[in-house]
C-alpha cells in the first residue's frame, strides 16, 4: 500500500518501548494556513522521506485520500511520525475546514499536545480566524499544551511581527515567541533563539527586551518562585534551567511558544522539532479519558503504562483496496501484539442511525499490528501505550470503539461530537444498486462518526445527515466509488422532502356507510361519527356515545381502528397523516348476518373522509426550536436571517464575554440549508442545535 504518489521509498519508523519517548501532537489550523506542507517539510528534514511532497500535485503523505488530493485540501485526519533526538514525534495532520470538525476532535483526542498553525499573513489586519481562535478556546478548556508555528514567512504577503501580535491578542496571555526573525533586508534568512542566543552575533534588534519579556513569562507560568527571586536578583539564568521551566509552563497548559518557520526554506524546522520533542509532554504527563467496565461498572483510572490493562481506542477507520479495513488507533494503556484475541466496544453516544441501538460487543482476533505513515503501514512486534497504532481487519471496529483485552474487557468514554445538521437524501441510481448501496453506507457510516444514517419511514426516503457541503462532496464520493475499498456504484440526490400532517378544519357530524351485496354474506356497516379538530399535539382521540345498541358493542373498536387506519393512511395523494382529531360515535346501524368487524373498519375511515370533505383540512408543518451561539457583532444578521424564514424568536441571552445564545422556532423546510447559509453568514464562527418542538399551521414562505 502506497503511502506517496510518487511511489518513493519511505524509511521506516519503529515502534519506542517507552510512553517517555513519544510525542503526540495535533497540527490545528485553518484550511490553507500550511499544516500538511509543513508536515512533508519535517518529513524530509528528519530523513522520514526522501523528499517533500505537494498539495498541489496531490503528492503528500497525509493527503492520500482520493477526495483530498481532489479538493487540494485535507478531508481526514492522517498520522506521520518522524524521529529527533530519540524521540517519535507522531504528527496528526487534520483538516481546517469546519465541515470536517469530527477528524480534528479524532486528532485532539489522541494527542497529547496541539501545535496552531498560522499563516504569517493572517495577522496583518490584527485577528486571528475566529474558528480558529474557538479551536484554541476548546483546547484551553480542556488544559491542553499548546504551541503555535507562524508558517510561510517567506510569502509575498507575510508580516510575522504582526501575526505574532496578533495570536498574543487573540489567543491570550503566554503566547510569546521563543525566536525573532534574522533578516537581509526584505528576505528571511534565519530565526534568532532567544532564550539559546544563537546564532552568536547575530541578535536581531529588540531582542534583548523580547528575552527579558519571554524569561519573565516562562518563570511565572512555570510557578518557579525561587527561580524568580534569582532572575529578579540579576542573575544569568543557565539556559539548561530554563528550558526545564519551558516545558513545565507548556505541560501545564499555562505558556505557548511561538516559532517562526519557513517549510520551503528549512528555517525553523530545527527550532520546532526542538519544541516539540523537549517542550511537549510525553504520554506519561497526559490525563487519560475515563473508563469503565462495558457494562458501565467502575474502573481505576487507567495510567500509561504498557504492562497496564489494555485499553487503545479507534481515532478513524478506512478502507483500502488490498488491505480492507483499516482500523487507527491510539493505545492509552497496555501493549497491543499481533496473534492475540481482544475485545471491541462500541457504545455510542449518539446512535450512528437515527431511531437505532449502536452497542456492540465482539472478540476478534488481531493478526497484524503496524506503525502507520500516512497511507503506508509498517509492521512492528509491539505498540505501547501512548503510541499509535494501525491495526487491519477489525471487522467489528467502527471510530470510538475500544480495543481491550478480551479476557479484560474495557470501555473508554465517548469523546465530544457535533451534530451533522445538514440532510442529504440519497437513491441508488438503478434497481441494481440497491444492494450495493446499502452496503457502503454501512461502512462509510461505521468510518464516520460525524455522518448519521436515517431511513425516513414516512417519505421513504434515504437521508444523510452531514457536516456540511464539504462533507457531504466527500461522502457521496466514497459512496460512488464503493466506500474507499469497494466496487462503485450509481447514487444520485433528491430534494429532501419534510414530513407533513394535516388536520381537521372545522367540526362535523357525518355518515360513513358500507354496504354491498353481491350474492351470501354481504358487507354491512353505517356508522354516525361526530370529529372535531383538537389541540396540537393533542393527538387523536376517540369516544363512544352509542345508545341502545344500535352498533353492537363487539364492532365499536372496528369503527376506531379504521378511523386509526385512515389517520395513518391520510387523505390526500401525498398520505399526510391526519393528527389532532376527535372521533365520537354517536350512532349506527348493523346487519344480523351481513356486519362484520371489516365492514364497520371500512366504515370508520369513509366517516374520516366524509369529514374531511365536509368540513376540509389544514396542513400542519414541523417546527424546530433552534438554539444558535454566536458573536455578538454577528447577531444582527442572525436574527434578521431567522425572520426571514418564517422563524420566531424567543429569546436572547448572554453565554459569555461578547457571544449570544438566540433560541427561536423555526419550520423544519427552512432550516434544510440552515447549517451550510450560517456558517456563510458568520464567518464559521457560529453553532447551533435543533430539536423537535411541535406542529402548527404551515405559513406561506
């Protein structure tokens, strides 16, 4: 399995016997800002790989997939591991773009540490993309290390200074660069340590207060009160002690290095590689998720120890043409090794199919374990905890499973996912494809946890729930093309169509009456029905007042359960189930011989459609309650957005310094495209939910 286009030879990485001598970390960055350049950048450097690919040519190791190399940017998370000092650094490339946030939340949940990749000329207007900014937010809350790379300093629209400036401004106190730019005039030639004071002579200007600033920040957030009354005291400071203190204030959470780097240029790479593999913390420094029994009894917490219980989780699953299922995993506990049975959990906490169960328990015996890079899968003896993982073959293994050990079965918990809430209806393009349709969305849903399967009973329809535009080009391509693995096959879309009720308009006493006779028993039933609209959400109601027996006792239910019938069937060609309705059977006749239970069921539903003749019917539309979280500079737009489809709002409330939560009822037709048009209208910076709330008169749009 390839794991570059360009079909050159890879050497290979080998698995660390110890957590201490790995670093996970997550490269987070907007689409376009450079991340998986830079990744083919440290590839290179490190030997990993004989040369740099590109995006361009569809050429890098972390952009193998079809719809990646396509779209020119990264769609799934991928894993390439390079080796400094001693030290497997796996770097977990994720997409940027916002319909794609499920492979980012894969990636930050199996890294230990996150390095924020920022175009060096983001910051020339002062900000920092707002997604971004929430990504480095999301970290925060959770105490993760971070650390920021400024890349492409050598492009035509760079202003590193300013770009600094402006991550200090946006992501907050302890963001500080450990290096300044060295400069010929116009062109970046070096990067100036300024905590090392190399290279010798050639101290940019205003380095010696940069240092003086950048000292002073990593002695507080590393809480190193002796240490300060010795800085403060006038003492040179050994750097050997200072770096000690750095990678305390990065572990903590607390202080995040910035460093200038040019991938085409090689400037800068040594100084990450630096930062990353001294700076960052091992798996041994790192909490790790809760777990439990698979029954959901407790469990100690689990350390990173590969003579531990063995516990790895799924991060992604993909398919390849020769190998089949491929299964990433990150080990938090134990060792995994080829030829041994463990135990797979899957207990989602949203079911992958809309109105489904998704719990499943299986053993299943590992045949190979591998080191992945990219595409390409390296076989090894042995994978210890804190390290990643490519195991093959796991037939049961979807993403957010656990691989324990079978005679020890655990469960890690589930790690956070939005909601896809955007719908897209897909039909096989031939009867023929039928078969092979329903098979790939089974594997492509159980590789994607942020995609949800719904098979609508009411309009028949087959709809998936997506991310975004983005994703869904990227689903419905896999869909075509066999599910990454598979033969293809014909899919089109459809207008995804909203079910509708209807309802009574009015109240009215009729007849429904069914009589025939064609020669022995006959059909005979006449009922008097009185219907009357209720309530919404009321449901249907039904009563008898029938008196003296004129429809015999044994035939009343018949007379409901066909007015249920026709509730269910509807009225109209579209079969919108009829809600909201009273039925009183007031009265009635019957035939010794000729009535049955049949005849007074087909009597009941002629009754509901004499009533709706009688006195017609009102369509009922589903209503959302929709609750957005956006900046306030957003929310005026927002709001204007919701009016105009027909939403009303309910409230406005504060969540937080400078963002507001609106919450308003919006009709289901109008909130189909909701997702792709908000996000276009803030910026990416806004989310929202939805939830069913209740059917009411539908309004013209």
């Amino acid at each position: 399995m390839a794991g570059r286009a360009s079909g050159a030879r890879t050497r290979t990485v080998t698995a660390p016997v110890s957590p201490a001598q790995i670093r996970n970390v997550v490269l987070v960055g907007p689409s376009g800002s450079g991340k998986t350049t830079l990744v083919e950048a440290l590839l290179a450097h490190t030997g990993t790989v004989p040369r740099a690919g590109s995006v361009a040519d569809g050429t890098t190791v972390c952009d193998h997939d079809p719809a990646a190399v396509r779209q020119q940017r990264s769609v799934a998370l991928s894993v390439a591991p390079v080796v400094h000092d001693g030290i497997k650094i796996n770097l977990i490339d994720t997409p940027g773009y916002g319909d794609f946030v499920g492979e980012l939340r894969a990636g930050l949940r199996a890294a230990d540490a996150a390095l924020f990749v920022v175009a060096a000329d983001e910051g020339r207007e002062g900000r920092i993309d707002p997604a971004t900014v929430a990504q480095w937010e999301e970290c925060a809350a959770v105490g993760m290390p971070r650390a920021v790379v400024v890349a492409r300093c050598d492009g035509p629209r760079a202003d590193l200074e300013a770009t600094i400036a402006a991550c200090q401004a946006s992501f907050g106190d302890g963001v500080a660069p450990l290096y300044l730019p060295i400069r010929i005039g116009e062109r970046l030639t070096g990067i100036y340590g300024l905590l090392s004071r190399t290279p010798a002579g050639q101290a940019p200007p205003g380095s010696r207060e940069a240092r003086a600033s950048l000292i002073e920040g990593i002695i507080e957030q590393s809480e190193d009160e002796s240490l300060m009354e010795r800085y403060l005291g006038g003492e040179d400071i050994e750097f050997a002690t200072l770096v000690d203190d750095l990678e305390t204030a990065v572990a903590r959470g607390a202080f995040h290095p910035v460093v200038p780097v040019c991938a085409a240029g090689g400037i800068g790479l040594d100084a990450l590689l630096e930062v990353l593999a001294g700076g960052f913390p091992s798996p041994l420094e790192h909490p790790l998720p809760a777990v439990s029994g698979v029954d959901g009894s407790p469990h100690e917490p689990l350390t990173a120890d590969p003579d531990g219980p063995l516990a790895a989780e799924v991060v992604r699953t993909a398919a390849d043409a020769y190998v089949g299922r491929v299964s990433l995993v990150r080990v938090f506990s134990g060792t995994l090794r080829p030829d041994t049975v463990v135990h797979v959990s899957g207990h989602t906490a949203v079911p992958r199919q809309r109105g489904g169960e998704h719990d499943h328990d299986d053993d299943e015996r590992l045949a190979h374990v591998h080191v992945p890079l990219g595409a390409a899968l390296h076989e090894v003896d042995a994978v210890v905890a804190g390290d990643i993982a490519a195991l093959t073959k796991l037939g049961s293994a979807e993403t957010g499973d656990t691989v324990s050990d079978a005679a020890h079965p655990l469960l890690l918990s589930c790690w956070n996912l939005p909601e896809p809430l955007l719908p897209v209806a897909v039909v096989p393009r031939t009867r023929g494809d039928e078969d092979a349709l329903v098979r790939t969305l089974g594997r492509i849903v159980a590789a994607d946890p942020t995609l949800v399967l719904e098979r609508n009973p009411e309009t028949h329809q087959t709809v998936l729930w997506c991310m975004g535009e983005a994703h869904a080009d990227v689903v419905l391509s896999r869909l075509r093309a066999g599910g990454a693995g598979g033969s293809g096959i014909g899919v089109d879309t459809e207008p995804v169509r909203v079910p509708m009720r209807v309802t009574l308009a009015g109240s009215a006493r009729v007849t429904g009456r069914h009589v025939k006779q064609s020669g022995g028993h006959g059909q005979y039933a006449v009922c008097h029905v009185e219907f009357e609209p209720l309530p919404r959400g009321a449901g249907f109601e039904f009563r008898s007042a029938v008196v003296g027996g004129s429809v015999p006792t044994q035939f009343v239910p018949s007379v409901e359960k066909g007015i249920r019938a026709q509730l269910e069937r509807g009225l109209d060609d579209e079969r919108h189930p009829v809600v909201d309705v009273r039925a009183t059977l007031v009265d009635g006749k019957a035939h010794s011989v000729d009535s049955s239970d049949a005849a007074f069921q087909t009597a009941g539903a002629l009754a509901l459609r004499e009533a709706a003749a009688a006195c017609g019917t009102v369509l009922l539309e589903p209503f959302d309650e929709v609750v957005v979280r956006i900046p306030d500079e957003h929310l005026g737009a927002v709001l204007g957005d919701l009016s105009a489809r027909r939403g009303r709002v309910l409230g406005t409330e504060v969540a937080g310094p400078g963002r507001s939560v609106v919450r308003a009822e919006v009709p289901c037709t109008e909130l189909l495209r909701y997702a792709v048009d908000l996000r276009a209208t803030t910026s990416g910076t806004a989310t929202f939910t939805r939830g069913f709330a209740r059917y009411d008169v539908a309004t013209d749009p």
